[in-house]
C-alpha cells in the first residue's frame, strides 16, 4: 500500500467511514495478527486482542502523527494492548514447575531447521508470563528494567521468567527435533544426524493476500 | 550465554516476519464492528466521566472553602458578654461554669461513600474476559465457530480504563445523612447525580490481588476557624498505610504529626473561665496526631499515573495546645496565655475530603500529590473550635507487594 492510499484510507477513518476502517483492518490485519500471535495462546485469543487493539486505532487515531510511520505506530498499540491482555488475565496465568528441565543441555541451536509455524507454536506454548517477559525482551528488544515497569513486575521476576522461558523453548525444540528425526543433537553420540525436513505449511500462503476485496 | 542469544536469535527472525500471515477472517471484522458501533453509544458519557467527576470535585473542595469562607461573616457580632469580676493572674483552669455559647455546635455527621457501578454484571466462564467494547458480544468458541454472549458477560470498560484513562461506567456516589451545610449538600446531590442508578450493584465476583502500599507524607496547609480568610499556616508529617480492598477502592490509615497554628475570635472560644477582659481574639498552636481512616476510589489510571479521590474521617488526639489571648488594649490586665498538655481525643471528628494525583517512578516507588480539605464535624481541643484545614500533601509511597509472580491456577 502506497503512503498516499494509506494517508486517504487514515483520514476517511478519521472521519469514522466504515469502509475505510475495513480496508484499514483488512491491510494490516496480517501484521498485527503477526505481533497479537506471538503475545496470545492461541488464534482466537490473539484475534481478541487485535480487535482491541483496532478499536483503539479507530477511537484514538487523532492523536497518531502523521509525519511518524503507521505501522510502527500500530505495532506499538499492538504491543501494549497485548501487554494489557497479559495484565487483565494474570490472575489466570501460572507458572509451570521447571524441575525437568533444569537439565537441559545446550546442544546446537543454529542448525535446527524451524519454521514461523514452528517457532510461533513453541511460543505460544509457553505460560502467559514467560511468553510476555520472552517476547518483549528476545523480540522486542526490551531491558528487564523496562519490561519489570511495564509488566508492573520486579526486574529480578523478568529475568527469571526470561530464564525459564529459554529453558522451556529449549526444551521444545529439542523435543521436537528428537521425534522428527529420530536422533538427538544432545544425544552426545558419534552419529551423523538426521536432519528433519519440515513441512512448509503453505496453508494461507496464497489466500487472501490482497486486501482489496 | 551465546546459546541463549542464539536461542532469542532464532524466535526473533523467524517471528519478525511472518512468512505465513493469518488471514483476513470476515467475522473477526464482524466482531471489531460491534465494538465500535457499540462505542459510538457510549462515547458520549463514557468519556466524559473522568472529566466531570474531577470538575465536582474541585467544586466542591472549592464551595467547603468558600462555604467556610463566608461564615465569617456572620460571626463578626459584637460582643456581647457582661464580665464578670477581674481575677488576675488567673490561668483559666479554675474557671466559673459559665460556658460561652456563641457559635452554636452544629454537630453534623455526613457519611461519604462511594458506590462502584461494574460496568457489565458477571465474567464469562472463558478463561479471558478482555473484550471490552464488543457491544452484542460476538466471539468464537474453540471451534472457530461465532458465538454470541450478552455483552453483560464481559469486563467491557475496565481494560480500557486502565489503558485509556476511559473511566468505567461508574460515577462517584456520594451519600448524606445530616449535612450541616447546605451549599454542599446540594453538590454532593449533584455528585450522586452522575452515578448510573442502575447498575449500583457491586461486581459479584472479582478475583482481586490485594496492594499495599506504605507513604510518607508531608504537607504544608492553611488552618483556621470559622473561614479561611484569616488562616495560618501549618505543617504535617505522617506515615500512612494504605491496602487496595478493591479494583478501584483503597483505604488509608496512618498517623499525621500536625502543628496546627490558628486564629480564632475569642466568641469561638470556649472556655469554663470567665475573662476579667475580654479578649478581642486568640492566638493558637495546636499539636495533635490525626488519625485518618479515608476510602479512595480510582478515577484514571494510564500508564504510571493515576488520579483518585477519597474521602474518610479523622481522628485528632491533642498533645499540646498553646492559646494566647490577645486584647484591645496593650496593657489589658488578664491572662495572657494557657497551655493544655495531652488533653482531649476527638474521634472521627473531622470530615476527610481529597483528591490524589499519584506518579508511579518504578514498580516499587511512587509519589504523590494531594490536595485536601479538612472539615470538622465536632468542636475540637481545649477550646472547642471548629478548626478546619486545607493544604496539599506531597508523599512518597512505597508498594509493599509488587507483583512478583503470577498466582498459581
């Protein structure tokens, strides 16, 4: 999308049109769907939370400056909204005993062949708390000081919530790579691996990619 | 450490940019549109909650002022007492029955509370209830199927409110029994005017993680009797403990060290002694410890900063009160000064009314910024006046329980 159809989709929003919120919503739906996915636990949670957040662009758009890049904007009230979510539903989140995987060993992580898909499903696997904590600091590149005031938490709670949020994905993908190849990276045998050839889910690929209807 | 960078190396460029993007869903679009017709509603009112609340507020901490202010006036009568025979160097303890009943009492007892109004009744039995502002509801189950819920089942404006400073629907419902002064009951009737009736009733079920919080305060303020006109300043310095009971409600207690220097006419002073000479007024400094018991309800909320108002009763425990008494004439011969130590305990005598502006510095720090009115509601001290104050709280609040770690399931 050009930045003069965005600036005249913006301002027909402004203006309430409703057609133009759709063409909006429909534009940006993959990329906010990208960063609510990643927050949330599964596609209709995230969904949630992307309308929530789209309700706020459409109620607060006057105060968005124009001159600053729309998608960076919309991926921070993204981002918040997702965080608000994570606040909301906290009393609903719980930490899951580590004990099992206190012992993972760091085997090679750069060779495994993982997938968006791939990658996304270990994610939202995680509890509600470490997911938050690991999204705002691996991904979004936030300190423990920024992401304890955000989350209202204690920078020490981050960092451990961070700590056993690596352990657990460790623990997925290697998980994941034993039963899709059949042989451990970890194994500490002299054998020459497996690599597992992942599927592509190509699911989506294709439909819908325009937003025009 | 490199393993765990490679490890946030890994979910970061594969998550960044999703080869896969979720596709548009018609009935995602369909759900956004119900909350924002359902918005367009409530707009109106909703958004300006926060506003009007502050608005009464202000007016009505202003109106207790002026309302006090002009009393003045009518106290400025002339005297009128016949006194009696002169007793020198009389200190004013051994004094005759006679009580001076000038300022009649006007023992008013008003009640204050506040009356949350839950946006929308109970929670839906999904694990969330995020969804503030989807008007019929619309959501799909796990099967991907729509389903609809009555928008009743939803915790609709409380995200909001915390993230917009959107107030809830809810307003500040204040309830008087007596009322001595009529310019402010007729606000505070004013103030219950912005409360929905309707939804009064209390959210039945909230699981609620409560706060609290300890502060140090001090404030500088303006005391005086009968209107503040003529007002000295004082000082206070306490420490108060304060629990959040509710989502939006925290009480507050504590001890306020107050100095409390006044002028009053000597017709509001009351004593058993009877002057040789009346004196034309009296001089006082006044050492307590107040006692508050107050309730505050959150009004605003965004981001770190946070705007309640409170209102609770006070309780002065006097520790010293020293009175001079001054004449129309220099060498007037009669007391000229009296000291009470430890003498009296007014319980929930005074009448708390607050607004509080509070800045969160970090997840454990917090200041605070309070302009308040004190009001009372019996005669106080030695003198039994009715001694009001009115000043600004600066504090430094410390939150006792972060929230370290999510509850268990």
């Amino acid at each position: 999308m050009g930045e003069e159809e965005l600036h005249q989709l913006i301002k027909g929003c402004l203006k309430q049109d409703r057609k133009c919120q759709k063409l909006l919503y429909k534009a940006f739906y993959g990329f906010s769907m990208g960063i609510c996915l990643r927050y949330a636990g599964n596609r209709d949670e995230a969904c949630e939370v992307m309308n929530q957040g789209f309700f706020k662009v459409f109620t607060h758009l006057d105060s968005y400056d124009t001159s600053r890049p729309f998608k960076a904007w919309l991926g921070k009230i993204m981002m918040n909204v997702s965080i608000d979510y994570y606040r909301a539903n906290l009393k609903m989140a719980y930490t899951e005993d580590l004990e099992k995987a206190e012992n993972i060993s760091d085997g090679n992580l750069v060779d495994k062949n993982l997938n968006y898909n791939d990658l996304l499903r270990m994610v939202q696997q995680l509890p509600q708390a470490y997911r938050t904590v690991f999204n705002l600091f691996a991904i979004e590149g936030y300190s423990h000081d920024e992401i304890a005031a955000m989350l209202n938490i204690n920078a020490g709670t981050s960092k451990s919530n961070l700590h056993k949020a690596r352990q657990k994905l460790k623990q997925m993908i290697f998980k994941a790579d034993s039963s899709a190849g059949g042989a451990s990276y970890n194994s500490g045998m002299d054998c020459t691996p497996i690599v597992a050839i992942n599927v592509v889910d190509i699911r989506g690929v294709f439909l819908n990619k325009g937003i025009r209807e | 450490m490199n393993k765990e960078k490679d490890l946030d190396d890994i979910f970061r460029k594969g998550l960044e940019d999703p080869v896969d993007e979720a596709a548009f869903r018609e009935e995602d679009w369909a759900a956004l549109q119900q909350m924002l017709a359902g918005q367009r509603k409530r707009s109106g009112i909703i958004y300006w909650l926060p506003i009007l609340g502050s608005v009464a507020a202000l007016l009505l901490l202003f109106l207790g002022w002026w309302n006090f202010k002009t009393k003045t006036v009518d106290h400025q009568q002339p005297l009128s007492h016949v006194n009696g025979p002169a007793k020198q160097g009389h200190t004013g303890t051994g004094g005759g029955p006679i009580r001076q009943t000038i300022a009649p009492k006007q023992d008013s007892a008003l009640t204050a509370g506040y009356a949350k109004t839950p946006p929308a009744g109970t929670r839906g039995s999904k694990s969330n209830a995020f969804l503030p502002q989807s008007a019929a509801g619309s959501r799909r189950d796990t099967t991907g199927q729509l389903t609809t819920e009555s928008a009743g089942e939803r915790r609709q404006f409380e995200v909001l409110s915390a993230t917009q400073g959107v107030m809830p629907v809810s307003g500040v419902s204040v309830t008087t029994q007596q009322v001595s002064k009529g310019d402010l009951s007729v606000l505070i009737g004013k103030v219950i005017g912005l409360s929905p009736s309707k939804n009064s009733k209390l959210k039945p079920k909230v699981t609620f993680r409560p706060q609290y919080a300890i502060s140090v305060i001090g404030a500088p303020d303006l005391n005086s009797v009968g209107g503040f006109s003529d007002g000295k300043v004082g000082t206070n310095l306490g420490l108060l403990f304060s629990a959040g009971v509710l989502r939006k409600f925290t009480l507050s207690t504590g001890v306020i060290y107050s100095a409390k220097p006044y002028n009053t006419s000597f017709e509001q002073y009351h004593t058993p002694y009877t002057f040789p000479v009346t004196p034309t007024n009296v001089t006082a400094d006044c050492r307590m410890l107040d006692v508050p018991l107050d309730v505050d309800y959150l009004v605003y909320n965004k981001h770190q900063n946070k705007i309640s108002f409170g209102t609770g009763l006070s309780s002065y425990l006097m520790v010293h009160q020293n009175y001079v008494f001054n004449y129309a004439y220099p060498y007037t011969i009669g007391p000229t000064n009296y000291n009470v130590r430890n003498n009296g305990k007014y319980y929930f005598g005074i009448l708390n009314l607050n607004a509080t502006y509070q800045r969160q510095l970090n997840s454990k720090v917090g200041i605070s910024f309070q302009p308040y009115l004190k009001l009372p509601l019996t005669n106080v001290g030695y003198s039994e006046v009715r001694l009001q104050s009115t000043g600004i709280a600066l504090g430094l609040t410390w939150n006792l329980n972060t929230l370290t770690k999510p509850i268990g399931k």
